[in-house]
C-alpha cells in the first residue's frame, strides 16, 4: 500500500511540474506562495535558518571571501592577467586546453573556490581579453570548492579525517581536469601568446575603490544567496511531507533515513549536506562518494551565484548544471576509487589525521599538482601514435 501511495504521489508531481514548466511565471509563484505559507506556520524555523545562513555567512564566509575579492580585483585593475599569463600561462592552461589569459582565472578557482571562477571567468569576457565560447567552456573547467572548505569544513570538522579532506580534494581537482577533456574547445589551435594590456587606468586610487565597491557588492550578493537557500533548507527540512517522503523511500529501498536526507538536502545547498552525511553510520566509501558528488555538482545555492555572473551574458545556466552533474558524478567514483585504493590499504594514510607526515602530504599535493600534465602528455603522445599509424 505505501509502494502505491508512493508511485502515485511521485507521478502526479510530476505531471503536475510538466504543467507547469510551461509557465515559469506559475511555477516559480507557486513556489514562492508554498515558502510564504510555510513562514507564516512556522516564522521561528524561517528565522532559525536566517540566523544560521547569517552567522555562517558573517563568520566563514565574508571574512576570508571579502579581502581575498578586493585584491583580486586590483590585481585584474592593474593588468594582473596578462602577468599571470606570462608567469604561468603556459604550465596551467595547455594542459587544460585553454589560452593563457586563462589562467589567472584557473589559480584563483584553484585557491579559493566557487563562485569565483566564475565571476572571473565573466569578467575576462566583458574585458574582451577572452571570447565567448571560451569562457563558456572555462565556467565548468574553473569550477571547484576551495581546498579550505574541503579539507578544513569538510575533511577535518565534518567528517574528523584530514586523509578524507585530501581524498575529497584530490576527486575535486582530478574531476576539473577530466572535465577539461570532455569539454572539447571550438577551436583546435589554442592560443599560447599574451601581449600587455594598458586598456585599464592604472591609477591606484581609482582601482582601490572601484575594487572595494565590487567586493562588496559581489560578497552581499554571495551572502544574500546563502541566507535564502538556509531559510528554504531549514524549512524543507522541517516539513512533514518531506519527513514522510523519505521516511517512505528509505523503507522502500532500504537506505538509512540521514542518507537520503543529506543527498536530497545537500543537492540544495551542499554544505547542509556533507554535514548530515557525516553523521551516518554506513561504509565511508560510500559516505565519502556521495560528499564528492555534492562537492562536485555544488548544489542549487552554488549553481544560482554562479548564475548571477553568468546570465548577463546570457551563458546557459542548464548547460552550466548538465556539465555540473557529469563533474559531479566523476568526482564521486574517483573519490570511491581512491578511498578503496589508498585509505585502506596504504600505510601512509593511519589512523588520526593529527599525525599524518609532513613529507607525505608535500608528496601528495605535489603528485595533486603533476598528475594531470602528466595524463595530459600520454594523451598527446597516444594521439600521434594512432595518427601516425592510421
């Protein structure tokens, strides 16, 4: 009987979404009007979640994403692209298939995470210094979480493991890189050159404040986006027709209740999620995959900032979350692969993260750095190789 109550309440949904995806207006009215009613029934969990998204964003997210965009900023200001470009260029982005303009945009993914890479990525195509369908490709290339948000909240505060930190981060990397290769560019002759640009007044003054004023602008934005997918997380979470819905699928597939929870929450927003899933008591392996694939898709708070950069210039935000779901995917069955190859049975990885060596964790950041050049140069070669021969 519950089957059938089930499968009846998942097709109506569905039939009733296929509706009205024909009017963006009604579905996004009636979404709204449901959040409005669920406020006004219960105003202390939306405001619960509103202090929860606040306090995250005013202590973890603003003190370190604020400076960090200010002097960003002024280095774009003040032709740091093309300095890059010129320094690292060539290391960063042939590897990747990209023009070395891109790589000032790569590094700052790299360090600090979404969304930035593509704020950045945007801000390169409004300056003309890249074109279109290379920034296109460059948003799902330069599209990862911080390696502070992975190992620190996730590895070492969430799941008390900084080995676990370092195999969600290397699955993180790994998968951009993958992606890279997926996402082939549109023109086979990938630019290599860099000329200094001096279209920017390099006034310092002027860069000073108009970088403070983006900063602020960009970080109120990020933290604006936060405390509304907190307030929405916190109200799905409380709902008696979610609790009932996946109290129903865990008894029907028999999945514990916190897994489907953390999946379902953590495609939202992923942060909620890898916490939830930190909590559960099943294989690691598995636990650790599914945190990968949050990390790597991002979640609908992630996807909706980065948006906010990228429909300006009318970038496609369903092919940004398509590719977002492949990276997601591939992160997770790397991360799976690693854990079952290196945690269990490697002596490098013991038992507490406090005593992990400091030789080892160079070893692994270096081979992190090196790996994907390297895959890169095999591929190369295996190309000639078949061409030749053919």
């Amino acid at each position: 009987m519950i089957r059938i109550v089930l499968y009846l309440m998942i097709i109506i949904s569905i039939v009733l979404i296929s509706c009205l995806l024909k009017n963006k207006s009604v579905l996004i009215t009636l979404i709204c009007s449901i959040l409005i009613i669920s406020f006004a029934l219960n105003p202390s969990i939306s405001i619960a979640g509103t202090i929860e998204g606040a306090n995250l964003f005013f202590y973890k997210v603003f003190p370190s994403l604020f400076p960090f965009l200010a002097i960003s900023n002024i280095m774009l200001y003040c032709n740091g692209v093309f300095i890059y470009s010129k320094l690292f260029g060539k290391l960063l982005c042939i590897p990747l298939r990209l023009p070395v303009q891109c790589s000032f945009v790569v590094i700052i993914s790299t360090l600090c995470g979404y969304p930035l890479g593509a704020k950045y990525a945007c801000e390169l195509y409004e300056k003309k210094i890249i074109d279109f369908n290379t920034c296109k490709r460059l948003l799902n290339i330069a599209s990862n979480a911080s390696p502070l948000f992975i190992i620190g909240s996730v590895g070492v505060s969430m799941f008390k493991s900084l080995r676990m930190g370092y195999i969600l981060l290397i699955a993180n990397y790994l998968s951009c890189f993958i992606m890279s290769l997926l996402i082939k560019p549109d023109d086979n002759k990938i630019s290599t050159k860099f000329t200094l640009n001096n279209m920017y007044d390099l006034n310092l003054g002027s860069a000073l404040r108009a970088s403070i004023e983006d900063s602020i602008k960009t970080t109120s934005s990020v933290g604006g986006f936060i405390i509304l997918f907190s307030v929405i997380n916190n109200i799905i979470k409380n709902s008696i027709i979610f609790d009932a819905i996946i109290k129903n699928i865990s008894i029907l597939f028999n999945i514990p209740l916190k897994v489907i929870q953390g999946f379902l929450l953590g495609l939202i927003e992923m942060t909620n999620g890898c916490n939830i899933l930190s909590t559960t008591n099943i294989n690691p392996a598995i636990k650790l995959s599914i945190a990968s694939f949050l990390i790597g898709f991002s979640g609908l708070c992630i996807l909706w900032q980065c948006n906010s950069f990228m429909s300006k210039f009318n970038f496609s935000l369903i092919r940004y979350s398509k590719y977002k779901l492949i990276q997601g995917t591939i992160s997770s069955v790397i991360c799976f692969l690693t854990y079952n190859i290196f945690y269990t049975t490697s002596p490098i990885f013991n038992n507490s993260y406090y005593t992990i060596s400091t030789i080892n964790l160079y070893m692994y950041i270096f081979l992190i750095i090196i790996l994907p050049v390297v895959i890169y140069k095999i591929i190369i070669k295996l190309k000639k190789l078949l061409f030749h021969t053919s």
